[in-house]
C-alpha cells in the first residue's frame, strides 16, 4: 500500500491509500505517486483512519484467492445453531 497525500504533500495528512504491484509508483487505479511516501503492507486494507482508494481495492480484491479457511468464519456467516 502507498500512500497518496493532498495539496500539502508528505507534511500535511494522507488522502488516501492506494495498492501497487512489487512497490511501483502507480497504484492499480492508474494513479501515479509520490516517491518517498509512506508504505504499509497489504494486510493493512480497510484498517487504517483514512480511505482507501475503492478502483484498487476492486482491482486488488478480483486478482486475489478468497481461501475461506484462512478467515474466522463467524465473522462473515451466521450462527446456524441458533433455531
């Protein structure tokens, strides 16, 4: 993930947040960034205060595997024990 930043640049607070391939300048959106701005590894989408770019994440979510027994499943199906 880099970070993309508004008209203050590195000093002021980060837009948003952009994913890119093997640490390029372009996010997967197209859009080209700054050299030099703050990095965070891909498991930080969705975490962080400020928004994450939505073209990315389309971008990102369809070219990666959804493996369902990596993830907590309570979190994403209901509780059928309950009648």
């Amino acid at each position: 993930m880099h970070a993309e930043y508004g008209d203050q640049g590195r000093s002021g607070p980060v837009k948003q947040w952009h994913m890119v391939q093997d640490e390029q300048l372009v996010g997967l959106c197209g859009r080209e960034l700054a050299e030099g701005a703050a990095n965070l590894e891909p498991t930080e989408w969705g975490r962080t205060k400020e928004p994450c770019c939505r073209a990315c994440g389309v971008v990102w979510f369809q070219s990666v595997p959804f493996l369902a027994d990596e993830h907590d499943r309570s979190t994403y199906l209901p509780d059928r024990t309950e009648s």
